[in-house]
C-alpha cells in the first residue's frame, strides 16, 4: 500500500482523508504546517502528496514548486485540494505539473479512489 503525506492547515481535513486512506490500508503521514513539509517529505518519503493549496504562510503552488526542485522529490506526484474551484485553478494546476487537482467539499472516498487510480501502475502518471 502507498504512504501517502496529507497536508492541510485544517485539521479536520486531515483527520478524515487520513481515515479514509486509513480504512483502504495506506499509511498516513498527516502535516498541519506547511514549514514542516518540505523537511517531512525528504525524511518519509511518501508515495503521493497532498497539498492544499492556501495555507499561512506559504500556498501550495509555491510549496509543490519548493518539492519538485529536491532530486529525491521530484518524481513524487502531488495532487492539490482546494476551496476554489474553477477553470483558472484546474488549468494552472495542470500547467505547472499537479498530477491531481481536487476541490473542496469532498468525498474522501472519492479522493482515496481518485489517488489510488493515480498511483496504478500504466495510470500515464508523468511525475
């Protein structure tokens, strides 16, 4: 099963996606401050990354920018999950390389489903 890194200065947000990829077998490595992640995602290691994308401090564009630049790092796909939703998130998302672009609300079960379906083997994931 995948380790999978969910960061998000909600709390709740991270609690109920990390239950939820929980319940499927995936370990869970759960971050609430974005100054952290940089460090943590070196030190574990994980399979996919979850960003939001606004947080203090730091958003997560600038934070998957900051990821990408590590060599060990760099092949990590990282799906972003915001409030906003919209053509203009979802085609900066693609363009700058965001393997997953997920809005809030949400089902968890349906992000599971959605990251899951990313990290299959033949899924075409460029990262």
């Amino acid at each position: 099963m995948a380790r999978v890194m969910i960061v998000d200065d909600e709390r709740h947000v991270v609690e109920t996606l990390g239950l939820a990829f929980e319940s499927r077998g995936h370990e869970t490595i759960s971050l609430s401050d974005p100054a952290a992640v940089l460090s943590a995602a070196m030190r574990e290691r994980p399979d996919v990354i979850i960003l939001d994308l606004l947080m203090p401090g730091i958003d997560g564009y600038k934070l998957y920018h900051d990821l990408m630049a590590d060599e060990l790092l760099s092949s990590t796909p990282v799906a972003i999950i915001t409030g906003h939703s919209g053509p203009l998130y979802e085609r900066i998302s693609r363009e700058i390389g965001i393997s997953l672009h997920l809005v809030k609300p949400f089902n968890p079960l349906d992000v599971v489903n959605r990251v899951e379906k990313l990290l299959a083997p033949g899924s075409g994931n460029t990262h």
